[in-house]
C-alpha cells in the first residue's frame, strides 16, 4: 500500500466505520466477468473473524451465482469528501473503505437465518428488535459470509 497510515487495524476502529455504512457490495463470479451487487448487511464480529450478512430471494442471480462459486469479495465505504488544494496536484479525497474476500453459504435452519437478518436489522435500525413472518423465512435466503480476509483504510478530511 503506497500510505500505509490510512490502514485501521484495530478492530474497534473498524466496527464503528462499519456500523456508519448501510450499503456494501457484494462481488460475485460469473464466468468471464465479476457480478457487483449493492445489498443491506449486517455483520458480526466475534474470537477475531469478521462475518457479513446479507438477504435476497431464493432465486434469481446472486443465489445461482453463489451455488456456483461461494467465493465472494466485499466492499464497504463512506465518509467521502474532496480535499481542495492551492494546486490541482494537491488535491486529495477523504474516505473509508472496507474490502474483505470471504465464502459464502446460505443458511438452513431458521435460527441461523433469524440471527443474520437480525443482525442485518441492528445495522438498519439499531436498538429495535423485529419479528419474521413464517411466510417471509419461507422466502427469503439468508447469506453468511465468513472472511477469510478484510482490510480498512481511512483517509480524513483535514481538521
């Protein structure tokens, strides 16, 4: 990495950019080209591994493609702003930026995939507790990805 003092390596540091962000993208394999897709998360963090939830319908695109393949690679960031300058040269931009590469399953059991949509909930509306409807667990999967890999780095606005 050419600044390597952007890099967050403490994991506090990292859950409180994470929990700022309600959007990542989720980058999946489909033969020749990658497939990104933007979805709501939630996360959890726990003994040092970093986990990534997120929902979708039983069919379509993004299930094919992880039945396929469950190797996927997360992004996440925020905190965007130009950084004028004298110089065009000068010029910087300040974010946050979360990349992570991870295995994907689909959860079974309906506690599992309780517990992943909760946790995607706590990211939406923290402090709140919902229930499911049997209808929806019934149609909805839930996707759990488990890092293998995740790096932050942070660039801010000067003060």
């Amino acid at each position: 990495m050419s600044n390597p003092e952007r890099e967050v390596t403490a994991p506090a540091e990292i859950r409180v950019i994470v929990e700022r962000h309600q959007v990542c993208r989720i980058a999946l394999n489909d033969d020749a080209w990658p497939y990104v897709v933007p979805v709501n998360f939630g996360y959890d963090y726990q003994d040092g591994r970093w986990v990534f939830y997120f929902h979708g319908a039983r069919t379509g695109k993004k299930m094919r493609l992880l039945r396929k393949n469950p190797a996927v690679s997360v992004e996440i960031d925020g905190d965007h702003g130009l950084i004028t300058a004298d110089d065009a040269c000068d010029y910087g931009f300040a974010y946050s930026s979360i990349m992570a590469t991870g295995y994907a399953s689909i959860l079974q059991s309906r506690e599992e995939m309780q517990h992943g949509l909760d946790a995607i909930m706590r990211q939406s509306a923290p402090g709140k507790t919902f229930r499911y409807r049997e209808q929806m667990m019934k149609a909805v999967c839930v996707v759990r990805i488990d890092c293998e890999t995740l790096t932050c780095h942070r660039h801010s606005l000067p003060s």
